[in-house]
C-alpha cells in the first residue's frame, strides 16, 4: 500500500508544466522579427563582409585605410583644438596623439610613411614626443613578396623578362622604402643593374590617400585657422609626379647633363645612369653603383672617407642646384647620398632617388638669389622688398626660415616676449597667400635637411659660408649684374672672411677636446641651433 501510494503520487505542479511545455512545438519566429531584425542583420553582416573582403583583395583596403586615417586624424584635431584641457598636462596630449597617429602610419604604409618620415626629417618643429617616436619610421618600409613583384615586372617588362632582359635578378631586395623597393640584377650586357620596382597597391591608394589628405587639410585649416589649403594641390601634384618613375629617369638625365655642363663641377659628383629601355611608370632599372650611404657615419669614418670632404661637394651640388640650375633635388636625404672611391682612388659623391623635384621659374629663382644675398648683409630694405612680392609680413622670421640660422632685424624687440600664438604667427607669416611662392616649402625642407646632416657630421664645414659662395658664382654668371651687384658682392666676400674665423675657433675648440665629428661637444650648427630655440618657443615648439 504504501509503495503503490508512492508510484501514484502526483507530479509537483512545477514539473509538470515544465514536461508540458517542452512538449510543444516550437513556434517559429513572428514575421516582424524575421523582417525587420534577423534578414537585415544578415544582409548587413554578408554584405560587410564582402565589401571588406573586396576592398582588401582587390582595392588593396582604400576603404579601411582611408576610415582608419579619417577617423585617427580627426580625432587628434578634436583633441588638440577642443579637448586639449581634459588633459593634466600638454605634454600628456602629445603622447597619446604621436603614439596613435604612428600607429596609423605603420598601419597604413604607403604614402603614409613618407608622411611619418617627412616629420622625422623636420623634427624640430614637433614636440619632444614626435620627435623620440617618428625616427623608427626609417626602417618601416613595407617588403613585398617576390610574387607581387614578379607580376609588376611582367605587366611593366612583358611576361619573358626574366629570360629575354636579365641574365640575372636577385628575388630578395637590397632595399625598401614607402613606394617601391629595388633588386639587383645583371643585364645580358652583363652590366650590374639596380631595378626600383613600385609596390603593386601604390597606384590604387594614391587616389584616395590623396583626397585624405586634402579633406584632413582643409579640416585643420578650420580647427587650428592656419592656411594648409594653398600647400595641398602642390603638394598632391609632387608626390604624384614621384610615382611615376619614367619623370625619376627624366629628372636624373636632366641633372647630369646640368652638372656635365658645369665647368665648377668635376666628376667627384657622380648621377647614375638609367636604361630607358627597361623603365616604365612603375619599373626603373639604373646602373648599379657600391658605395656607403650617408647615414652610415661610423662607416665612413672606419673606411677612412672624409667627413668634411663629403659635406663640401654635398652643399656644392645643391647650391649649384638651388641658385644657378632652379632645378632641386627636393629629397637629399642622406640615404639617397652614396660615397664611394672611383677608379683613380679619389672620393666620389654619388646622388640616387630623383623622383621628388622642385623647378624653380627664372624670376622666383633670381629673387631667391638676391634674398639670400640681402640677408647675408642684413640689407632690410632689400629684405622687405621680395617678402612684399612674396606675400610676407614678419621678417625676422622670414629671415631665419630661409637660412636656418638667427637673423634678427629689429634688435629693439630681441627682449619682448611674444605673446602671439601659432595661428598668428602663421597668418603675420604669410601675409597674402595669393603671392606666396609654392616651391618655397620644399626649398626650406631641402636647406633643412642640408643642416641636419652637417650637424650630424659634427659640423666639419661653415654650411653657410658655402652656401653663400655658391650663390655668389651664380650671382656672377648673371648677365643683368650692374656695378653696384658687385660692390655688395665683394662686401659679402669680406663678410665671408670673418664668418669663417669664427668657424674655425669652433672647430679647433672640436679638435681640442677629440670631438671632430660631434658626440662630445658643439660644431657651429649646435650653437645655431641653440640660438634658433627662442624662435622656436616663441612659435609653442620644443627643442631637444
């Protein structure tokens, strides 16, 4: 009875209603449901994910680089331009800022380093954050496989290249950098051959990494109120004319015959020679040239090159180029310089990478010559003259961009502070954008870079001394050179003499403590540099 009674107990109600519940069939889910959340999601997520899978197999990721450097950059213009108040201290900013915005660079490669690597080369101008991070972005150039350059040399050279042109190519490149990398090979000439050849995805970003860069201008022009927008077409247009690497060959061929026809330049200036033959828009085959690149300082030193030497051709090449030719190699920096012994032992400068140029018109280049010249003797009236053409207001600050050396005409203002900020700087600086001269940026980036290699060096030469004499035989050469030209040449000369004393006081002060290519003391470019930190504050940058 009492077993029975057990067995016939019945179920808790709990139990029961959970048997009959799962007993019933499931009900499909209501059709709004279906409509409106569950096909869209669907829909939504395939269709995402094919467009990623497309923009990155076939658009080389135009969509996602683009999204990630709008989005990085606007961020870093609110942040600066709205929210910089959130932060305890600035310097707090430029670190959260410099590490997202080289995270982007690397990220996004192509012309993007060059933009992280432009900074680099002008790091003085940025914060101390800038400038401890952005050097590393040297050695970030993208390597591509050698399938991807295969396929750009059949579709540039024909499919039978490697048989019908080479004897030999090597699959592994010798060096990389944002926009192409370079092989070495052997012609059926048996001529050694370096062969540039341009990363596939450059052409289908540039488009788009282009119009990036000219919304974020016009962006930053709003939020900080300085003029970016008149650089932005010239800027776009060079470094377009960089990706085309039959205008490189033009530009080198140009070069040499300038020098060639240079009775002041000897053959210890060396421009390689290119095979027209073997080079398209996007493949560029040059003769191979051995040699140690100026980056390489210790190198040279060990091998028993001539720091001081190399300084005095390098600053002759480009001053030829700058006051006498118009015509200026826009990117000398010191990778792109090789030194090398020739076959009669004698040190050889040999100049690679001629895709970024600048052409000076005949007037911009004859008044830049006489502005350097003004400067040189403090000419104030002749001064004001071509910064009027120019469309420039502050001439103290004009004065130092062009040599990068302090040039004070108002002595009476030395001790007031400035209370201006950027914006007006910039705005005082630039008076009238209409008449400012496009090329004069990439004029003042070539000085610069010309600067931060003779300081590097220890300062073995007086950069600007050379220069100057430079443009005095350009000045020379000047058929419209009146009497009154010459007297203030010769001033220049005499100006000369004295600036060279002060040189060498500094350099025999170098000798003296075992320091003739910088590390333990100051060249001349040091103290420049230190006198050139006040302008620098004045405008809200830090100097290290």
């Amino acid at each position: 009875m009492i077993r029975q009674t057990i067995l016939h107990r019945p179920l808790p109600l709990r139990f029961t209603a959970q048997r009959q519940l799962s007993s019933k069939p499931r009900r499909p889910p209501p059709n709004n449901l279906r409509r409106y959340v569950i096909y869209p999601t669907a829909i939504l997520t395939t269709g995402l994910g094919g467009v990623y899978l497309l923009d990155k197999y076939y658009y080389s990721s135009v969509i996602a680089r683009s999204t990630r450097a709008i989005y990085v950059l606007l961020w870093i213009a609110y942040e600066y331009g709205f929210n910089s108040l959130s932060y305890t201290n600035i310097d707090d900013l430029h670190e959260v800022a410099s590490d997202k915005l080289l995270h982007l660079l690397v990220t996004n490669k192509g012309i993007f380093i060059k933009l992280g690597q432009a900074i680099a080369n002008q790091g003085k101008l940025f914060p101390d954050a800038y400038q401890r991070k952005f050097p590393m972005l040297y050695d970030q150039a993208p390597v591509q496989p050698w399938s991807s350059v295969d396929g750009m040399l059949k579709r540039s050279l024909g499919d039978d290249y490697e048989m019908r042109v080479f004897e030999t190519i090597n699959h592994e490149p010798i060096a990389s950098a944002s926009v192409a990398q370079v092989h070495y090979a052997r012609l059926k000439s048996g001529e050694e051959v370096a062969v540039k050849v341009q990363h596939e995805y450059i052409s289908r970003q540039l488009p788009v990494d282009l119009w990036v860069y000219r919304f974020i201008s016009r962006v930053y022009e709003r939020v900080f109120d300085i003029p970016l927008g008149m650089f932005t077409k010239y800027i776009s247009e060079k470094i377009t004319e960089e990706t085309n690497f039959r205008h490189e060959m033009q530009n080198s061929d140009r070069l040499q015959a300038l020098i060639g026809a240079d009775a002041t330049i000897d053959d210890s200036i060396y421009i390689p020679k290119n095979f027209a033959e073997f080079t398209t828009l996007q493949v560029l085959t040059a003769e191979w040239i051995d040699g140690v690149p100026l980056t390489h300082k210790d190198v040279l030193l060990d091998k028993g090159f001539d720091l001081a030497e190399i300084m005095r051709k390098y600053i002759k090449l480009f001053g030829a180029q700058i006051f006498k030719y118009g015509f200026i190699h826009s990117d000398p920096h010191p990778g792109n310089l090789l030194v090398r012994l020739d076959s009669r032992g004698r040190q050889q400068l040999v100049l690679l990478d001629h895709g970024l140029y600048i052409e000076l018109p005949e007037l911009f280049r004859i008044e830049y010559c006489n502005l350097w010249r003004y400067l040189f003797l403090l000419d104030t009236p002749g001064i004001e003259e071509i910064g009027k053409k120019w469309g420039i207001s502050s001439l103290d600050l004009f004065a130092t961009v062009v040599q990068l050396r302090p040039v004070l005409l108002s002595p009476e203002q030395s001790d007031q502070p400035d209370s201006r900020n950027v914006s007006d700087l910039f705005r005082d600086f630039i008076g009238d954008k209409k008449k400012f001269p496009a090329d004069l940026p990439f004029l003042a980036r070539t000085m610069r870079m010309i600067q931060n290699l003779n300081q590097s060096f220890g300062s073995p030469v007086n950069r600007i001394n050379l220069l100057t004499k430079e443009l005095v035989n350009a000045l020379l050469q000047e058929r419209h050179i009146s009497f009154g030209d010459y007297w203030s040449l010769l001033k220049i000369k005499v100006v000369l003499v004295f600036s060279d004393l002060m040189f060498y006081f500094v350099r025999i002060r170098q000798y003296f403590i075992g320091d003739r290519y910088g590390g333990k003391g100051k060249g001349l470019e040091d103290y420049i540099e230190m006198y050139m930190q006040n302008t620098a504050k004045s405008l809200g940058m830090e100097w290290i």
